[in-house]
C-alpha cells in the first residue's frame, strides 16, 4: 500500500460528536457513561461500538457522572456526556467534583441546544465552567471535536482537575474530516486512600479551595498555549474575539476581518486578548446566546462590544452574523433580494402513526384530568387535537407539581402525572416515594414504551438490554411501585381504549396515589412495529372527525364530504395497524385493509 492511500485510510469523516467518542478512544478512555439527550446521544452510542472501553447509558446524568468520577477516582480515564439540562441534574456533583479534583483524567461533555431545537429551554453552560471553576474547551469543526477531547484528558491530569467539554448544535451534528490514529495504552494509577483529597466534609474542602483558585490562575496561562489560541491577524481596522461554532461563522462572512480564537473560553487567556485589542482599531465578541466572553472581557478593561449587534437568543446564521456586522456599521447594507413566497399548509407536531400515547391522552381528556406532564415524546400530548398536557417543566417533574397541585386543591378535575419509562426512572422515583408519603390524592400514569424513545431508543434499566445490546437485569415498574408503596396499581395495553379508560377511571377515583401503567412498545423503536393496515370504507364514513382527534398523521381527510364536513382516509403507507381509530369510530367505517365490505 503506497503512501496517500495509507493516508486516506487515517482519515474520516464524522459528526463533531463521533469525533469526540474518537478522540475519547484515542485518548485511552477506559469507562464512557451517559444519559441520551439530543443533541449529545451519539456521542456514548459511536463510542460502544469501539472495543476495550465500557460504555453505559445511566439512569440520569448525575448518576453517569458519579460512576465516571469513581472511575476517575480509581485511576482510569472516564468520560461524562449530556445535554445541557443534564449537566443541572449532575450539577450536585459536578460542583463537588471540582474540590475532589481526579486521579485518571475525567472529561465532561455538555452538549448546548442554542435555538431549542429538542430542548425545553435555551442555556448557556458556559457559565458552569467558571461556576465550577473548571477549564472550558469548545472547538469549532469535528477535527477540534477530537483533538480537543484528547487534550481534554491530558488537562485533567495535569491540572487535577475535571474538565468541561462544550459543544452546541450545530457542531454536534455536522460532519467534518477528521484525521483518526492509534488507541494508546494509558496504565491505570492504582486506586489511593486520601480522605483529604476525596472526603469533601467542611474541614477538608477549606483545604481544597485555595488550590482551586490557584488551578485557575495556572489555567489562563494554559489558555494562551498555541493548541488554544489562534491568532489570525488581517485587517487591523476590525478584531473578533470568537469561539466554537462562532468561528466558522465570522470567517465566511467577514474573512478579512482579524480573528482571535479561543479554544478554551474559561479561564480567558486575558493578556493575550489584550495583546490583540491593542492591534486592531475595533474589537468586537461574536458569541451564541449569553454574552460569556463580552462581560469578562469588558470586566478586565477592554472595549469590547458584542451583544448590542448580535442577538442573545437562538442559534447564529452567517445571516444573523451579516446582519450584525451591518449593525456595527462594519458592512455595508446590502438591498433586500425578494423571495418567492409560496402559501404552505402548517404541519404541527404530532405523535407517530399508532404511538402508544394516543389511546392514554384521549381517556384523559374524556375524563377531564388535569394533566402535569414531563418530558418526552408525550409532551406532544399538549397540542391540537389531543389538547391532554397542562404543564411540562423538567425531567421527572411532573409527579412533584401534581402532588403541589393536588395539595392546591384548586384543580376542575382529577390530579395525573405523565411520565415515560425512561424519565421515571431518570427522576420520577424521588417524587413517587414523596407522594406515597404524603398520602397525595394524584394517579401517576407511566406510559411505558421500553425505550427512551425521543432520542432514538436507547435502553434504560428496565428494557432488560445493555448500551451493546447485551441482555442485562430488567427492573419491573409495577413490582417497583408496590415496593415503593403504592397500593393500586394497574398494567393496561394502551390500544384497549375500553381497558385504558376503565383503569384510569378507577384510578382516578381512588383516594391516594395510584399508578396506571400502559405497556405498549413504541412504534418507531430500532425494532419497528407493525400490523396489518385499515383502511376507510367511504360510504359509511359520516365525517363525524371523531378519528382525526386522535391526532395520527396516517388519518387525512378528503375532498368527499358528508352533510358539509369532510370525509377522512387512512395512509396506507404510514398506519401500523394499531386499532385505536377503528374503536372510535362510531360508524364502523375503519376496517383491515384486507377486510370485505360487509359489517365486521
């Protein structure tokens, strides 16, 4: 094999967050745990497709994370990752973490949702680096993905410190080439008592704070190293101070501007920020959402400006940077080019054809509950038509806020929590366990799936399988809320609306807290679901539109009508077979596909 195509074989293109599980390898990573949420999942799932590293999908990030600081503790490389709202839930021990310092490198990876494309709010986790007192590392393209993973480790270990990891979107999701190598061997530290060091009582973190404060200092010179710092000096009229994603932006839409790029965004690498302020005429800060570099930057002296131009929300466009930049009066305005606008149907979100979800939502709006929700594919339960979700807040809450409502008293109807497989076991347990306690008059409804189905399927404790798909023990929710100290408890299949409804109804009635478990695998799980279709007789169709409050996208109507309403037909293409329109047809006009015309 001759030399470049040795070379091309060295080289990949990848995602920002397979690239990171690469770098993670390359880097002698030894344990990987996690919890899935978009946009970080594929970060664990490429990674245990690599040999010699154990991989886990938690029960929720700060259990992932505790298991990689005991791992970290016990002298092996281990990486954390999460979406930004996880980091809030391992925030207990991430904040601790810190004082502790390692023993074999600990890598975090928080993966930031600017935009809310698949999150419940928009947060900067920039902030949790300097809260923490921790270095911040944010590359730009895939390439950085890993070389800045790789870096990660090392840091920690000379530094004794965890390390945060940040990427967004945009960076997470977008495939760049990537120059792979070889895994190196990284010897285990053997495991050393060191109460002082690990034992974080009142005593020994006094001891440890000084030496965090003194990490800090010794970080920012770090930060000014070469494989942080990138100083492309071009036009001195104009100075961008920019990290991650920013980067890509600011080049392709002011590429003479001079550019300082930081690689590690906490601790700021002042001096030198200062050194390239003082060779531009003008220096401005482009930054997604907070502005995290802007109010340092302004706090040590420099006349920087930034967010008067740029916007605070949402995820930045070479457009939205144009338009800053216009703002700054840096670019000229450039006239308006019309587009063709061309009228398009809305298309809300809707659960899948045959989801689980849809027969449980329907009882409850029939029974008029008032539902607090969680998150989860469920939380689409809120919208037209199935109008069933009063409140969605943050993973496991939803049995805590009907407690509170509950003990409100102020509620038109019955008091339920919605909560998937997956989020109570993330969250849910603590809450359930308080409300049994109280004695709270509240029916939790656990829509099980056996997945954790809005970020691709992964398993969880109670799936029975592994991250490897290795069979593992398979925790029963029913046996668990009995265990828990709930009484009454019942096990339905959603697609039995009859059943559903009875369940709920007695639920609903009794007096404390009872549990309803639907236990329908998702439809749309690594292994799809499927039945034989329906389809819509249309001569008994009486467009009553009683199937299109069900809210399946395989359900459309006509262009046939009965008395003036529209007449409805199934998608063949798109039905899973799962009865639920056919039991609440009044007219018996839904049948099988391979059904006769006569009355069934």
């Amino acid at each position: 094999m001759d030399t470049k195509v040795r070379e091309r074989a060295r080289v990949a293109l990848l995602t920002g967050n397979e690239a990171i599980a690469r770098g993670a390898y390359e880097a002698g990573v030894a344990v990987a745990t996690g919890y899935p949420g978009t946009p970080s999942t594929e970060i664990l799932e490429f990674l245990s497709t690599l040999p010699d590293v154990y991989t886990e999908w938690s029960t929720n990030e700060k259990v992932a994370l505790d298991v990689a600081a005991g791992a970290s503790m016990g002298g092996v490389r281990a990486l954390c990752t999460m979406k930004h709202v996880g980091l809030n839930v391992a925030s207990d021990t991430f904040l601790v973490a810190t004082y502790t310092g390692v023993r074999g490198g600990l890598v975090v990876v928080s993966a930031d949702d600017p935009g809310m494309h698949s999150s419940q709010n928009e947060q900067d986790n920039r902030w949790y680096a300097k809260f923490a007192a921790v270095p911040l590392l944010e590359p730009s393209d895939s390439q950085e993905a890993k070389t800045f993973t790789e870096l990660a480790f090392g840091l920690s270990e000379e530094f004794d410190t965890p390390v945060l990891l940040r990427t967004t979107t945009r960076i997470s999701h977008t495939r760049g080439v990537v120059q792979l190598g070889s895994r190196r061997a990284v010897p285990p530290r053997p495991f050393q008592r060191d109460p002082a060091k690990y034992v974080m009582m009142p005593l020994y973190a006094r001891l440890r704070r000084p030496k965090v404060l003194e990490r800090v200092r010794r970080l920012a010179e770090v930060a000014a190293r070469p494989e942080f710092l990138r100083v492309e000096l071009r036009d001195p009229s104009v100075g961008v101070v920019t990290a991650g994603v920013c980067y890509g932006l600011v080049r392709e839409v002011l590429p003479e501007a001079s550019v300082l790029k930081l690689g590690m965004s906490y601790p700021l690498p002042v001096e030198a920020v200062r050194e390239f302020a003082s060779r531009v005429r003008r220096l401005l800060v482009v930054e997604e959402l907070e502005p995290f570099l802007e109010e340092a930057l302004r706090a040590a002296g420099l006349p920087v400006e930034g967010k008067a131009f740029f916007p605070q929300q949402g995820e930045l466009t070479p457009e939205l940077v144009r338009q800053g930049f216009v703002k700054a009066g840096i670019l000229p305005e450039e006239p308006a080019t019309p587009s063709p606008s061309l009228p398009t149907a809305p298309r809300p979100p809707v659960l899948c054809a045959g989801c689980p979800h849809t027969g449980p939502f329907v009882a409850l709006r029939r029974l008029g509950a008032v539902a607090c929700g969680d998150i989860g594919c469920y939380t689409l339960g809120a919208l037209e038509p199935l109008r069933a979700m009063d409140s969605c807040l943050a993973m496991g809450s939803s049995i805590g806020m009907a407690t509170g409502l509950a003990l409100a008293g102020t509620a038109p109807g019955p008091v339920v929590a919605v909560i998937g497989d997956s989020t109570f076991l993330h969250a849910g347990l603590p809450a359930l366990v308080d409300a049994v306690y109280k004695q709270a008059n509240i029916t939790v409804l656990i829509l099980d799936n056996g997945t954790t189905a809005m970020t691709g399927g992964q398993p969880h404790p109670s799936t029975g399988i592994s991250i490897r798909g290795d069979p593992a023990p398979r925790v029963d929710l029913a046996s668990l809320c009995k265990a828990m100290g709930v009484e009454f408890v019942r096990v339905v299949d959603p697609y039995d609306l009859g059943a559903t409804f009875v369940a709920l109804e007695e639920a609903v009635r009794y007096p404390g807290v009872s549990v309803v478990i639907t236990n329908r695998p998702c439809v749309e799980a690594p292994v799809k679901v499927r039945d034989e279709p329906f389809r819509v007789v249309p001569e008994r169709c009486t467009a009553c539109q009683l199937c299109m409050d069900l809210g399946c996208p395989a359900i459309v109507w006509t262009t046939e009508t009965y008395e003036g309403r529209p007449k409805v037909t199934i998608r063949v293409d798109a039905c899973t077979g799962c009865t639920v329109c056919a039991q609440v047809c009044p007219a018996d006009a839904i049948v099988r596909v391979g059904a006769g015309q006569g009355r069934e």
